[in-house]
C-alpha cells in the first residue's frame, strides 16, 4: 500500500486512566478550537444496564471534517457510546451534543444532517435495493434533500449489479453495502459508522474505504467503530480506545505510537562480550539453553540499531533473528486489552 505525501490522511491509499480524548482539532494544529469546529462532543458520559455501567464518565470530541476511530474489545462501550451520541439512548450521566443539538430531544431536526449505520440492522427481504432505498427516501424525507439518483447512490458502493435482486438474496457482505447507501441517502454532514466494513471481502473494504475518504475529503465528518486496527490506521485522523467503559488511548495515531518505545529483539551466541554503551533504549538480557536472547525498547530506533550493529562488527558478534520494529497499533490495543477492569479505573 503507498501513502501519499500531500499532509492529508484521507489522501492515503490503504493501510499501513486517561478518560479524555485530546482537544485540538487535527485541521489546525495548535489552534484553540471554537464550538463551530465541534461536530461531537459527549462530557462525562455514562451509560448502564442496571447496576452494571457500561460507559463511565468519559470525554469524546469530533471535530468537523475529521474521522474519528473508537476503538476497544467486546463489552468496552463502543456501540453504547454511538447509540448515545446519536441519540437512540438516554445518558445516565454527563451530556452529548452533536451539530450543537441535544440528539435525543432534537432528534428530529437532526435526522436530514446525519447518517448512521447501525451494527445490525434489518432490512426488508423482500424489496429490492432500488426499491428499498426509494421507499426510505419517501418514509425520511430524504428525497427532498438527496442530490443523487437512487441509482447513482447504488452505484457508489457498488450494487447496481443488484439493484433488482431481493435483498433477501443478496449476501451478507452486499447488505452491509447497502446499510451505508442508506445512510448516505441525504448526503449527511455526519456519519454515524458501527463497524461498517464487517463481513466485506477485502476488494469491497478497500472499495468502501476509498468511498470513506472521497466523503472526508469534501468534509463529511465521521465517528466510526471498528475490530478492523488497519481500518483505523487507514483512515482515522484521531483515535481513542475504550477498556471497561473508560479511555484508556487516545489521540492521533502518530502522536499514540511516538508515546511508545520501538524495539529490537536478537539472539546471541554464549560468551558474547557485554552490550555495546551507550544506548539510549533499555535493554533487557534473558539467558538461554544456546546463548542470551536481547530485547532494547527504545525511542531512537535507527540511532541504537546502527551502535548495535556496528559493536557486532567490531566484535565479530553473529546478532541471530535480529529483529527491528516501529511501535504498531497492535501493540497499543493489545497492552490496553491486557490491563484489568480495577486498573482501567486507576
């Protein structure tokens, strides 16, 4: 996959405790933000199913034209939170506003500027694609709005092919397409995305991603929930990652992994002479059957790897299995997943 070097994240072209989500806008960076730059914003949130509470008091901020990527495992908030923000449940603490609007009193001047995906949801099998959408543009009022064609709407996540076939028949991949046709019908200045891309194969994922960016580029904003990491890494111009109703992670994806060491893992034979100094990592030395395995966690990576190398020069030191490797989003989402509800709560 290339990434382009325009500056732009929704240029690229494929994929490569802290409760409050960071507070500049990624448009204008260093800029104090005003409340016409919010599209979200939810204030010690919380959401609970009887006495168990899901979402526990966290900070969320979209800012316009900005995709936004909530992360976590199953059970951490993240479909709870969306149907908060987009107002299908009532908070039992803090407070959310979207386009400046309470979305569940307001719910109904806010239906014409927003689209949402649901994570499931149930279409009509014996309709149509064509007819579907025609019939939701009567039943919304969408019509009025939308300036494309049903056909066209098919067109852009590729179901013309299918415009004509009981939806009943059409895979589950293809009904996944057709939820976010629906939720483009109006041409919305936000999107709601429930993991959008579940049950796709690749080539209509990367299609749907392409679509996603086109969206961002002409300013649409975006709060999307994935499982997908590379989904995030792709397109997400900030992230947060939910563990047991709190944030745990959260800023652009960049200014995430630069927080984290990289590393370098090898093997060496027994009786090789001490580690080179300085390092600027942290190395740590395990014994084993056949020598010493080492792992350096560092923030300069290219700047330990070159002295690591050169001492294996100068000492003629075979480095087995060296490996060197940027942090990854992986390695953030799996450390978070690792910690426990009481040490999420600290």
């Amino acid at each position: 996959m290339n990434t382009t070097s325009t500056g732009d994240r929704h240029t690229r072209q494929g994929a490569s405790g802290a409760t409050t989500a960071p507070s500049a806008p990624p448009t204008s960076p260093g800029a104090r933000p005003t409340a016409d730059d919010v599209a979200v914003t939810a204030t010690g949130l919380r959401c609970a199913y009887g006495d168990y509470e899901a979402v526990r008091g966290i900070d969320l901020t979209a800012y316009r034209g900005e995709l936004l990527a909530v992360l976590g495992t199953n059970g951490a908030g993240k479909t709870t939170t969306l149907e908060a923000l987009e107002g299908r449940r009532a908070p039992d603490g803090g407070g959310v506003r979207v386009l400046g609007m309470d979305p569940r009193r307001q719910r109904r001047r806010l239906a014409a500027r927003i689209g949402v995906v649901l994570q499931e949801s149930a279409l009509p099998d014996e309709l149509t694609p064509a007819e579907f959408l025609a019939l939701w543009h009567k039943m919304t009022g969408a019509g009025k709005l939308a300036h494309r064609p049903v056909d066209e709407q098919l067109a852009r996540v590729d179901l013309m092919h299918r415009r004509d076939v009981r939806i009943g028949r059409l895979s589950g991949g293809e009904r996944r397409r057709l939820d976010l046709a629906t939720a483009l019908s109006a041409d919305p200045e936000l999107l709601f995305l429930d993991e959008p891309t579940a049950g796709l194969d690749p080539e209509s994922r990367a299609g749907t991603w392409e679509l996603l960016r086109d969206l961002l580029r002409t300013g649409t904003t975006a709060v999307l929930t994935t499982h997908y990491l590379e989904e995030a890494e792709a397109l997400a111009d900030r992230l947060a990652i939910l563990h047991d109703g709190r944030i745990a992670v959260a800023g652009a994806l960049d200014e995430v992994l630069a927080a984290r060491d990289a590393r370098i893992r090898c093997d060496l034979d027994p009786g090789a002479p001490s580690l080179p100094q300085p390092l600027t990592g942290h190395a740590t030395v395990t014994p084993q059957r056949d020598g010493h395995h080492i792992e350096i966690r560092t923030r300069d990576l290219a700047d330990d790897l070159a002295t690591l190398l050169g001492w294996s020069q100068t000492h003629a030191v075979a480095l087995r299995h060296l490996h060197a490797s940027e942090p990854t989003l992986a390695e953030v989402f799996h450390d978070v997943a690792g910690t426990t509800r009481e040490e999420a709560t600290i």
